[in-house]
C-alpha cells in the first residue's frame, strides 16, 4: 500500500510540473433575466423593442490522440494533445472565447471551458447580448435557449445553439 502512495503522489508531482498552467483569453458578458411576470411592472414601465435571436456553432473532432474544439465562425479554437502516459490532456488554443451568461449563472472559474456544448450556450447567450445592447435594452424577457446535437462523419459533433428572447428598455421618466 505504502508503495502505490508513492507511486501515486510522484505521479501527481511529475503531472502538475509538466507543463505551465494555459490561461485562456476571453470576453465574458452578463444581463439582467427575469420572467415578465415576476418584474411586478406595468404596461407603461416598459417598452419591449424586439424579438431577437442569436446563434453559435462549436465543431467538436476527437480522436485517441487529439481532441479540437473550434467556433463555425474560426474565432476561437482549443486543441487537446492526449499524453497516455502521465494520463493528461495539454490544450493550446487561438482566438479569443467569448462567454456570455444570464443574469446569475455566471460561475467563473468553475465552469469548464473544454466542454462543446458549454461554449456552444456560452457563445450564443454572448452574442444575444450584444444584440440587445446594440438595441439599447435593458433586459432579456424569458430567454428561450435551444441546442442542438448532430454527428458529422466518424469523430466529429456539431453543437448548434439558438437564443431567442424578448428585449425591453425601462421607461425611467416616471
């Protein structure tokens, strides 16, 4: 037993030097959601702009030696080199990621960015966003978020992802 903790703990020693630590360029956006319902606002409050909508695509290839995550629009890509022996991943990427998050689901550092169908929402949500402040909105009312799934050839999934939501301005000269 006192063998394999040894084994083990120089294991973790020779993985975590291996390799400096990648930190990931990104533009991270939030705003405000709430169901129309609970902003307890009448007709007069608020004014809804527009509907809008907003789409990402990631591209997802993996094989037993790599794995590639890339945005349709060639923005951002990270590429993962599998190292069998240490049992690690070692990811460089290009680009700037870019995350968008509604209103309290920003987790920051916790949220794993190696995940495609993460950064499909992510990406969506963030260019959603921009749309409303190019429209000079306040809010998103009841977000819809769809995402879908499809298989492209042997080792590639394509994760689409589509936002949909009502923006509005609040009217403050009351």
């Amino acid at each position: 037993m006192k063998k394999f903790l040894v084994l083990l703990s120089c294991t973790a020693l020779f993985a975590s030097c291996g390799s400096p630590r990648v930190v990931i360029p990104r533009a991270v956006n939030t705003i405000n959601t709430a169901p129309l319902g609970d902003l307890n606002l009448q007709r007069g409050d608020y004014e809804i702009l527009n509907t809008i909508t907003a789409e990402a695509s990631i591209s997802f290839t993996e094989t037993k030696k790599k794995t590639q995550i890339s945005d349709q629009s060639n923005e951002f890509s990270l590429q993962g080199t599998v190292n069998k022996k240490f049992g690690t991943i070692t990811y460089e990427h290009q680009g700037i990621l870019r995350l968008g998050y509604l209103h309290s689901d920003y987790v920051g550092q916790n949220e794993s960015l190696t995940q495609p169908e993460v950064l499909a929402r992510r990406l969506a949500i963030y260019r959603a966003i921009n749309i409303a402040k190019e429209h000079g909105a306040d809010a998103l009312i009841e977000p819809t978020i769809a995402t879908n799934i499809e298989q492209i050839g042997k080792n590639t999934v394509i994760y689409k992802t589509t936002v949909t939501a009502k923006i509005i301005k609040l009217k403050t000269n009351r």
